[in-house]
C-alpha cells in the first residue's frame, strides 16, 4: 500500500517547537502574508529581514489575496525563521517545508477480469476471492456516457509518470504551445519544455517516474481503452496530467506540491479544462500554506481527490492532510475491498471522510523502467551491436523494418525523400541527438540509427539521451565501425527492435491512493458527461449518487461507494440524465415512455439516437443505428419472401458479424450468418427472414481484429 505520511506540527502564527521526529526542509520556511499585504509591501518586508523569497506562488497568491512564498536566510534555522518571521504583524503564517513520504506492495497480472473494481464477478483477484456485483458499474456506465465530449484533463501530482507505457502514451496531456526538446520557453509560462507537464522537485521538464507510485495512480484513472493490452482507465478518454513532486519516489516538499498547484491554477486560467487533481498523499501536518492552495484551487473551479490514509484511524479525531482540508472542493476518499468492506488499512471518519473506493489488490501500470527490454538492429543479415538512447520510443515485439538510408549528420537538408517510410542512418557531431531524431521523425522516419563518430566502444560512450520523454522515434546508437562499414553495404534492409516485456509493467497495489484515482476519474467521467455543469455539481452529483455499504455506515459521510452509473443515471431509469435533459430538460421521463407516440419507446430512442420527441426520426427497420457500420440498407425478394439487404465495407484483416435485435435490450443482439473476413471491397449481407413477419427489426455490424 502507498500513501505519502507525515508526523509534523502546525506551527502558525507564532514560534512552536518542532520534535525530533518531524520531518522538513532545513533552512526554509512557507511564509503566507496578510490579505491586503501588497506583493511590494512584503518584498521590502522579507529584504529588511536580510532575507530573500526563492520561490513565489502567484497564482494561488491571486486567488486567496496573500502573498505566499518559500523564504531562506543566510545562516538562519527553520526554526530561527519561525520565530522571526511569527513576530511580524503583516504576517499570517510561518511553518516548514514539510517532507512526505510514499511506500507499496505490489504483484503483476494484465486482465481485464482482473480489475475487480471496474468488474466484480467474484472471481479471484490476487489470492482474494471477492463478492459479486462489489464494483463501480464501470461497464453500465459507459454504456450510457456520451458518445462525444471535449478534452478533459486531469492533474496527478506524485513521483512522476511514465509517459511512454503504452497503456499511457496516448492519454498524455500535450502542450499545444511547447516543443519538445529545444530548451525553449515556447509558450512563454515559465517552463522549458514543459510539453508533457513538469518536475518540480527537480526544476526540469523530465517526468520519469522516480518510483512507480505515480505511474499507477495514472493508469486507474485513464489507462488507454480496447488497444488490446493491459488495463484500461476508470475515464480511459481523459488525459493526464503528470506533475511529479518527488526525485527519489518516496520523499516531496510541501513547496514542490504547492508549485505544482500553482502550475495548475496557470493552465486553468489559460484555457486547459482540468477538472480534478488526483492527491494521493498526506501528511497528519495542517500546513497554512498548502490550505491556502487548496482554497486558491477551489476558486479556480477544481475538485481535488485526496486520499484518507492507510494507518486505520479516525480522520475526524486524527486528520490527515490534504484529505482533512475543510475546503468545499476537498473529497476525501477511503478503500474498499473486494467483499465490501472497509479496508482493515482504510482511515475513516464519519465527518471528515466522505466516500469509499476500491483500494485492495488493485491492478494498473507501472514504471516500464521495472520492466526487461529487449534491443537488437540486424543489417545485411547480421546483428548489429546497439544501445537505445534515452526516452526513444519503443516498438512491439516484432519491431520495424524497412531500407537503411544515409542521411548525414541529421541536417534537414540531408534527408532524402526515400527515407519516408524506412530507417535513417545518422552520423554523430555537430547537432543534438534531439535534433537529429525530430529531423529524421519530420522527415517521415519510422527509425533512426546514429552511429559514433569516436572510436569509443558502446559501454565508453554512454550518456546517449534525446534529453527528455517525448514524441521520439525508436533510436539506437551504434558504434562508428559499425556506421561507416554499414555505408558501404547501402542501401541495405534493417530491423529495429526496442520491445519491452510489458508483462512486467503491470501490477497489483493497495491503500487510499489506489482508491483515490478512482474518484479523480469519476470526476472527469462527470465533467465529460455534464459539461455545463460545476465543480460543485460534479462534486454532488458523484457523493449523492453512491451505493449504499453496511459495513461503511457511521465510518464515513456518505457511507457508501463510488457508483459511476448513478453518476450518469442519477434517476436509475435506464436513460442517462444528459439525454434526457437535452430531450425533455428534466429527469421525468422513463425508458418505457414514448413521448412522441411513434411506437418507440425512450430506450429504443436513445439507442438508436434518434429523437424521441419527433415522431418522423425513428428507429424503424433496417436503417443505421448506434453501433452500425452499415453504409446502406435496401430490400431483396426471392421465393422466400422479402428481406433486408446490408452493404458495408470492410477492411482486410478484421472480422465482421452482423447482428440483429428487435427490441435494443442489453442482451438481446443475436448473431446473423457466419462471420466475414474483411477484404477491403464492400460485402453484402441479407436477413433470411421473410419482413412479413419481422415488422420491426435493428441491425449493427461489429468488427474485430
């Protein structure tokens, strides 16, 4: 289990004793004026201290009207800056950079029908055999969300996250504004290359995962969904956000968490829809200033979901922080387990805790640096010793192959038009490895080879980086003995492989940070279902709407679990609410109803998605539903009768199965003829059913690979 603890005192306003046992920065403290107080007023005030601001907070200061920053003197103790600064009137608070801490158990296993939380058969998970229908009705959910929804983004502020597993690469945030890799401030925020996010402990733009704790909180919440492997994401449509706050996957400063608020509230502000930020750690310390954050990101409109805590106690006596913020935008959230219990780890608190969410035995990604690699580059045959340069992009198993063409020393200039679609072969010198890579990338590369222009062996010349995660083409260096006797062979065939054993890269976790992701996705999933609604609609609509839980009565506010189809469907009739309001504008239809009195009722309509107060746009026979990936649909008569006749195209290497169903119901879908294997031409199929008898009937082709 993870979660990030802290055993630190208040200290607010004036001098306190810190104990042994405490934890924080050295040296520094987190000083927050007055309201009112000027940013002028309180630079003069910290410079007639002979002391110096290191770090400001502007956008939080911009929200809460106080100025708010880390402060240092030369010679001066935390403790020695405490009292000082205590003892001024135009300041509200004085305390330390408080350090938090993250620990986990862990397991592996990529199946679906491993992710109890999403899908609770009862089946055994890890060695725990849990109870039927325990789950957040992941699958009902979807099944009722909107089909369409703009970017929604979510921050996860923790030790990092890898960017390049393949289960999270597509649903990293981007950076509209950012280029990768060149050292520029492109978009003018005070970040360099922050195109992913950013590392704020560290001050770079590098967001490896310096542990693995980040990387699966990252993966509940928005793993990518049906590519075929791994997991998938609560909200598998959101993107992430990764601010990481640690350089050692254990240890972050209240500072670096503040700054990445800072960074947050920025982005908001600028445009970014992020609705949540996932806090999946605490400390028993109440910070002034990190409260004063939280507040600052409330009235930026973002929820923040914090765990409770792992050390089975009662918030409402022992709080715990951020969990315990008594901010409006504040959820705190508890782990169930697979029984539907309580956690025996799980803090709770009948006032201070508010829901519970899966948190035991939970399955999502971790860090592809925990995994084996394989790398091999054959030429002319042959293997040819290579490295990968750093933060390269991958390739699966069977890697990419095509002609190996010289392209110099990577100038834009020296990439002939052949190189599209096969390897660039690069001399080291002169430009960076970055460069020479986005070049060969711009270029239409699906590879690049950069061969030395040392004599130095592979394991002499290490240190080969693109400088950062980012878009990159799969890359290998070679050694210049090897470049220059590949240059006389040109052209010649080549084969890239830089396949992880992705495997490894998945694993079990537990505590309220497991649970935590949870929620933060449940907060998207409303956000993209509900648009137009606030954070604090978002906020009612999930704590309203839970699943009761005996065992959680008394121990929590709601006293239930997260239940992301009542998030949806808040009435339970089987129709999601944003239908029906944007039909209706309200709740008070059912599924059985037909407004528009044309024989259909609302859940035929909405399957169809057809409008159900207009009686002439109707699900009648044979045209295209939801689903359907039917170009046309006409009419045939043979002996037999009359049939409907569907023509769509396929593609080769898909299987197509049409189904029918005459009454939309879950479940009802019955399979129509054999399979077809996909050709790439338009095929035709018929119903052998006479439409005499058959008067009302719906089709849908579904393809598979």
């Amino acid at each position: 289990m993870k979660i990030l603890a802290c055993l630190l005192p208040v200290l607010l306003g004036t001098a306190s004793v810190v104990s042994a046992a405490d934890a924080y920065v050295e040296g520094e403290v987190l000083v927050t004026f007055k309201p009112g107080v000027a940013e002028q007023d309180a630079t003069t005030t910290v410079n007639g201290k002979s002391a110096r601001f290191t770090k400001r907070f502007q956008r939080i200061g911009k929200h809460s009207n106080r100025v708010s920053g880390v402060i240092q003197q030369d010679g001066k103790t935390t403790a020695e800056l405490i009292q000082e600064f205590s003892a001024d009137p135009q300041v509200e608070s004085v305390e330390p950079d408080y350090i938090r801490h993250v620990t986990a158990l862990g397991d592996d296993d990529p199946q679906f029908s491993q992710l109890w939380g999403l899908e609770n058969t009862g089946q055994t998970v890890n060695g725990t055999t849990g109870t039927a229908g325990v789950d957040i009705e992941f699958q009902s959910a979807w099944a009722l969300a909107k089909p369409d929804s703009d970017e929604v983004v979510v921050a996860v502020i923790d030790t990092g996250v890898d960017i390049t597993h393949p289960d999270l690469a597509d649903n990293i945030w981007t950076n509209p504004g950012e280029i990768a890799g060149n050292g520029i401030d492109d978009d003018g925020n005070g970040y360099i290359d922050d195109v992913h996010g950013y590392d704020f402990a560290s001050k770079t733009a590098t967001i490896t995962d310096s542990g693995e704790h980040g990387t699966h909180v990252a993966g509940t919440i928005g793993a990518t969904g049906n590519n075929e492997i791994g997991v998938i994401g609560v909200d598998y449509k959101t993107k992430i956000l990764p601010l990481k706050v640690s350089t050692d996957g254990d240890t972050m400063q209240t500072s670096a968490v503040m700054s990445a608020i800072n960074y947050v509230i920025a982005l908001k502000e600028s445009g970014v829809n992020i609705v949540a930020v996932n806090a999946s750690y605490g400390g028993s310390s109440f910070s002034n200033s990190e409260y004063t954050s939280i507040k600052a990101l409330r009235d930026a409109g973002i929820v923040i979901c914090a765990a409770a805590g792992n050390d089975g106690t009662n918030n409402d006596s022992s709080p715990l922080y951020p969990a315990s913020y008594d901010s409006s935008n504040v959820i705190a959230v508890a782990a169930l387990s697979q029984t539907n219990g309580l956690a025996s780890f799980s803090n709770y608190g009948a006032t201070s805790v508010d829901i519970a969410a899966p948190g035991v035995n939970i399955k999502s990604t971790m860090p592809l640096s925990l995994t084996s690699v394989s790398i091999s580059f054959t030429a002319n045959d042959e293997e040819i010793d290579a490295s990968q340069l750093e933060y390269s992009e991958t390739t699966d198993s069977a890697g990419v192959s095509g002609t190996l063409v010289d392209c110099g020393i990577g100038n834009t200039s020296e990439f002939p038009t052949s190189v599209a679609g096969n390897i660039a072969l690069i001399q080291r010198g002169t430009l960076t490895f970055a460069t020479k890579v986005s070049n060969a990338k711009a270029a239409g590369a699906i590879a690049a080879i950069i061969y030395d222009n040392t004599d130095e062996s592979l394991s002499e010349s290490a240190g080969w980086t693109l400088g950062a995660e980012g878009d990159w083409l799969p890359a290998l260096q070679i050694t210049k003995a090897s470049g220059e006797a590949l240059l006389a062979t040109l052209p010649t065939t080549a084969t890239v492989v830089i396949s992880s054993n992705t495997d490894d890269a998945y694993q079990f976790l537990s505590g309220t940070s497991m649970a935590t992701p949870f929620l933060t996705a449940a907060v998207a999933f409303s956000a993209r279902n509900f648009p137009e609604e606030s954070m604090s609609e978002h906020i009612a609509r999930i704590l309203n709407n839970t699943t009761p839980v005996t065992a959680l009565s008394g121990k929590i506010v709601t006293g239930g679990r997260l239940d992301l189809l009542k998030i949806v469907d808040t009435d339970s009739d089987g129709l999601p609410d944003w239908w029906e309001t944007e039909h209706f504008g309200d709740l008070a239809q059912t599924s059985s109803d037909d407004p528009d009195n044309d024989g259909y009722t609302n859940l035929e309509e909405f399957t169809a998605d057809t409008d159900p107060t207009d009686a002439t746009d109707s699900p009648t026979s044979g045209t295209t539903q939801s689903l359907l990936a039917i170009d046309s649909v006409s009419t045939t008569t043979d002996s037999t009768g009359s049939h409907f006749t569907m023509t769509f195209n396929t593609e080769v290497g898909y299987t197509y199965e049409v189904e029918w169903s005459e009454t939309l119901e879950t479940g009802s879908w019955q399979t129509l003829g054999d399979p077809i294997t996909g050709t790439g031409s338009a095929v035709q199929v018929s119903d052998p059913d006479d439409m005499a008898d058959v008067p009302k009937r719906f089709y849908r082709v579904v393809q598979s690979e």
